[in-house]
C-alpha cells in the first residue's frame, strides 16, 4: 500500500532528500519511519535525492512478506522495528568517510561532540556483500543490538533514531566521526577518546541539537515550508 499524504510522509520525503544533498547516499540508500507497533513508512525505491514532492512512499507491515516493489535490502528496517520499540526511523546511508573507514575494518570510535552519540562506537557488520535475506536481516539486527549505529563492510551503514529527523541527524553525525577517525589514522597519531561519562553528557538533544541539525540538512527543501 502506497501512501503521499501526510506529516509522516513528508518527512520522510524530506528526509531521503536531506540524505542525497548532503552526500550520505548517491543511487542507493533508503530510510523509513514507524507508523505504530506492526508497521512503517519507506521512501520510495528510486535516488533518495530524486524524490518528488507530494511523492507516495509504501507501508510495510512488520509481519509477512515485503509488498511488491520495495527493496530488497529495507527487510533490515523490518526486523530493526521489530527489535526496537524505541526506534521511530531508520536511514541506510553510503556515505564516502564512513565507507572508507569501514573498509579497514573500522568503525569511527567516539572522539568529539557528534560521535559521542555512538560511544564507544558502531558495531561492525563484518560482510561486503548485499543483504538481501530475512536470515541475514535478522543477524544484522542482533548485531546492532542497542546501538544507534551499526556500519557495514564495504557497504555504508544503518542509523537507528528516535525518529526520521534522527535518525537523519545521526548519519550526518556518522560520517563527520568517520573523517575525525581518518584524520587520526592520517596523522599517525592516537587522537583522544571520551570517557564514558563524557559521552553519556554530550550526547544529549537538548539545547535544540537535533532541530538545529535537522534545519540545517532540509533548508530549501521542496517540501520544507509546506
């Protein structure tokens, strides 16, 4: 079932276009927001950054098989909502940072302000290839678990927010603790990390973090005064 309307729908439209202008996906790439306890909301199957205004997403139920026309790979948003009440909207970024470092076996450890949300940092899904099985899906949830983050091999990563715009936020703070990590790996030299207790601090969305963000990634968006 399809689905334009709505403020759920639009963010989600502002959300896929947030993610292509700002270079976290290209072609590929994806992101959704939960409707209620057994279903969710996805972009539609085409360049994030392509999307139309006014554009349908497609609801998919979090039982049974994925409707017709949706992509394989957003089985992995399926069984994150199924695992995570907490969890209101998923993005599946390709990030260029993020994408290097994860092809070191990497994931970007927590260092400043906007990794400290992943402290002490992403899990790695330890696999290049495309994920396009329930079996696999499910393995790649568990790996998450609790995290907010979780970066595949050669393959981008997942983003796990409290809702879309967080989840949007969250990969732009994704990539930026990427290139800090890289810049450590360049300099040869191991860069400080955030104790825990500074992490549980800075992570924080008060002080209007995840707006202020979120304004930043959709201003003069097509849909952002409607």
């Amino acid at each position: 079932m399809t689905h334009g309307g709505g403020e759920r729908a639009r963010s989600v439209r502002m959300a896929a276009r947030a993610l292509g202008r700002h270079g976290l996906v290209h072609a590929y790439g994806h992101c959704s927001a939960r409707i209620d306890d057994g279903s969710f909301l996805v972009s539609p199957a085409r360049p994030l950054g392509l999307v139309e205004a006014g554009e349908a997403c497609t609801i998919v139920p979090l039982a049974g098989a994925l409707p017709e026309g949706v992509l394989p790979e957003v089985r992995i948003h399926r069984e994150i909502y199924r695992r995570r009440p907490d969890v209101g909207g998923i993005a599946r970024v390709q990030s260029p940072q993020l994408m290097s470092l994860s092809v070191l076996g990497r994931t970007p450890l927590s260092r400043h302000g906007f990794g400290a949300y992943f402290h002490p940092a992403p899990p790695l899904w330890d696999d290049p290839l495309l994920l396009r099985s329930d079996e696999a899906a499910a393995r790649l949830a568990d790996r998450l678990g609790q995290a907010r983050a979780i970066v595949m091999r050669g393959n981008g990563g997942v983003l796990a927010g409290e809702s879309i715009e967080a989840a949007v936020v969250l990969a732009w703070y994704l990539e930026d603790a990427a290139r800090v990590e890289l810049d450590c790996l360049r300099a040869g030299i191991e860069g400080t990390r955030l104790t825990e207790a500074e992490a549980a601090t800075r992570a924080t969305w008060s002080g209007r973090l995840l707006e202020r963000m979120w304004d930043y990634l959709t201003a003069g968006d097509l849909e952002h005064a409607a």
